[in-house]
C-alpha cells in the first residue's frame, strides 16, 4: 500500500487551530523583528506595527473566506488555483514553499542563537531534525506540542511586559512618534514586522485536518491573529518605555536587554530560553504548513508526484515532511539569518496578495467580504513587499521569475503531449 491516495483525518478543533496559528506567529516578531523594524521607522514602530496588524487583518479575511469555500491543503495555492488560474495557483504555491522554507531556516537559526550561540548552526540542524520527527507521526502530537510552547512563550512575554513598566526606568515620553519617523521607514517597517503575523494561514493550510473546516477556519484565523497583536503591542510599548527606540533599533537581543535595563537582570535567562522555545514553536508550525502546500501542488504534479504519498498509518504527507525538512536543515547549516528573513518576508507577501486578489472573486453568496478589504490587502501586500530592503526584493523577485519560468517550460511540455 502505498499510500499515495490516503487522506489526511480531521483531528483539529478550534482550539487546536488556533494553538497551531499562535504557535506560528509567537516569536519571530517579538524576539527577531522589534529591532530591525526599530531602525527602520525610528519613532514610527508602533505605526509600522499597526500598518503590519491592518495589511495581516485584510489578508486573514481574505483568508478565512476562501478557506471555507475551498477546505483543503494548500491555502492560497488552491485559492487562487480555483479563483484566478492555474498560473497565480502555482505562482502562490511556489512563493509560499520557497519563502517559508527559507523562514524555517530562520527560526532554526534563532533556536541556535539563543540557545547555545557558540553552535548555532549545529543547534539549528538538530531542532529541524526533532521537529520533523514529531511532524512525521502526526499533527496531534504536533498540536499538544505547539500548546506547550506557546504557553512557556506567553508565560516570559508576560513576565517581561510587567518587569519593563513596574520598572522606574519606564518613561512615556520615550513613546514618542514625533521623532525619527519617514513614511517609508514606516512601510519597511511594517513589512519586517508583518513576517511576525503571516502563521495565521497555517490553520488555512491545514484545511484536510480541520473538523468542520467551514466553521472551525474563519473562527481560528482571527481569534489567532487578535491575540497576538494583543500581545505584540503590549511587549512594543513596554520594552520602548524602557529602552526607547534608538536603543532598542541597536539592541541585538531587545527583550533581553530591556530587562536589564529595567534591573531584573534574574529573568535574563529566561528571556533567553522563550525566544529559542517561541523559534521552535514556529517552525514546527511553518513546516507543517510548508509540507500540506507541497502536498497539494504534488498531487497537480506542479513539484513530484512522489511527494503527494500520504503515510498509511500517520496519515500525513511523509514524503513532503522528509523532503522539506531535509531542505531546511541544509539551509540552517548554511545560510545567514537576516538574508532568510528578508527573503522570506518578500515571498510571504506575494503569496497573500494572491490571496487576496483571489477573495476579490467571491460572489456575494460566497460570503464574499467588502470589497475594501481583499483590495486593501492586496494593495497593502505589495506596498510592504517592494519597501523591504533592496537585496531580499531583488532575489525574491529572481526566484519568482525563475518559478515563473519552470511554469512555463512544463506546460509547454504538457501541451505538447
């Protein structure tokens, strides 16, 4: 048997889809982006935040819509497959797997840096291999998984939040957005930051495993998304109290220097700790949701057929798992972290503006939204995309260009068969 026809189960409920989408987002924003974003808008961060949280609301809307019309692995890939064509399916599909393979890495990559920097990479090898291994047996372990995690993660996050302003160095002049702020810093910015927000579409990937997907999806997605902006805003403002922008854009580790400066320097480590458990938390999240895209453009034979196996007995694409992860773990043992963020962040947006230009073709008894919102998020998507700085726009559009071409070249070749 080999598998190849199997189908994923329905295991998940709310809480579980939810848990998966804030397992997804919790990390990469607060403990990577927060400084990057700092240098970039100065005293324009919050703005840049609350641009990020406007753009990820368009797109989860977006997102929640088509999910419940199309209830199956893939996301946008199937969107805009079904809605627009077989090109922007196949355009999504490639910049989700080629992006959020990179992302992966990524969050490897900050395992390894907080938590033995000295052996970073060896570090960021080692979680890609035990998360693909928890991923492999099945998404329910996978989820009670994600529940501890983003627990611990929520757990230091709130313990920073209080130590930052019960501190007298808390000051709330320092929230100042006079200062230090140029519209496009703020729009860098806020594409920085919105690679934070982008794991709510996971629950969307994972449509085959969802019970009552047309329920449980739209409900999950925003849910998710509330929270962590929620908890996004509340760490920006305490840790700038502290810090201010200048220093914070400096700072190599914001959270964990704002606890110093706020004198608890006891929490330090586990501070420390939160941030490689909130990273690996997103990439058991980012490679489930990279394995389902795989599988549905597998089964097109967009990538290999091969990859499209469903494993008999865990009754997830093992293939796919195997094969990303192998990827990804090839990356971490290679790649700078910074150049797979940018990378990432530029195909992440491209994907939900088709996404979004997919939404854009509902029909009122599709439950279609206001027009306002696909257009503003497919507007908003590529406003962010093209501010990231000028090195991951150039490759990200090279790699685009080049998926754009093997398109092309296969369905010459299926033409002509």
């Amino acid at each position: 048997m080999s598998g190849s026809s199997g189908e994923p189960q329905r295991r998940l409920g709310l809480f579980d889809a939810v848990v998966i989408g804030l397992g997804s987002m919790i990390g990469a924003g607060v403990f990577a982006a927060l400084a990057p974003a700092a240098r970039a808008a100065g005293s324009g961060l919050l703005a840049g935040l609350g641009l990020a949280a406007v753009v990820a609301y368009c797109n989860a809307t977006s997102s929640a819509r088509l999910a419940a019309r199309h209830p199956a692995s893939g996301g946008t890939y199937v969107y805009g497959r079904e809605r627009l064509g077989d090109f922007w399916g196949y355009l999504a599909g490639w910049s989700f797997v080629v992006g959020k393979t990179a992302s992966c890495a990524a969050m490897a990559l900050t395992v390894g840096a907080y938590a033995w920097p000295a052996h970073a990479h060896t570090v960021a090898v080692s979680a890609v291999v035990l998360v693909t291994a928890v991923n492999y047996v099945g998404v329910r372990k996978s989820a009670w998984l994600t529940r501890v995690i983003v627990a611990v993660v929520l757990a230091v996050l709130v313990a920073v939040v209080v130590a930052c302003l019960a501190s007298g160095t808390s000051e709330t002049a320092r929230l100042d957005l006079t200062t230090g702020t140029s519209a496009g810093g703020i729009l860098q910015a806020a594409g920085l930051l919105f690679f934070a927000f982008a794991g709510y579409a996971r629950i969307a990937t994972l449509g085959e495993e969802v019970r009552d997907p047309a329920r449980t999806i739209p409900r999950a997605i925003p849910l998710a998304l509330g929270i962590v902006l929620a908890v996004y805003a509340a760490v920006a403002v305490a840790v700038i109290t502290v810090l201010g922008t200048p220093a914070l854009g400096e700072a190599a580790a914001p959270l964990a220097d704002a606890v110093h400066e706020a004198g608890t320097d006891a929490l330090a480590p586990a501070v420390r700790a939160g941030a490689a458990v909130a990273a690996l938390g997103s990439l058991l999240a980012l490679l489930l949701g990279v394995s389902r895209t795989t599988l549905a453009m597998a089964r097109d034979r967009h990538l290999p057929h091969v990859l499209a196996a469903v494993h008999p007995r865990f009754k997830v694409p093992h293939r796919a798992e195997l094969v990303i992860g192998a990827l990804v773990a090839v990356l971490a043992a290679t790649t700078d972290l910074r150049g797979a963020i940018g990378f990432s962040s530029f195909g992440v947006l491209l994907y939900y503006a088709v996404a979004n230009a997919s939404a854009w073709t509902l029909k009122p008894h599709e439950h279609r939204p206001a027009r306002g919102v696909p257009a503003a998020g497919l507007a908003g998507c590529l406003a962010l995309a093209f501010a990231l700085p000028l090195s991951s726009v150039i490759s990200g559009t090279v790699v685009v260009l080049l998926g754009a071409a093997l398109y092309a070249v296969r369905r010459r070749a299926w033409d002509r068969a």
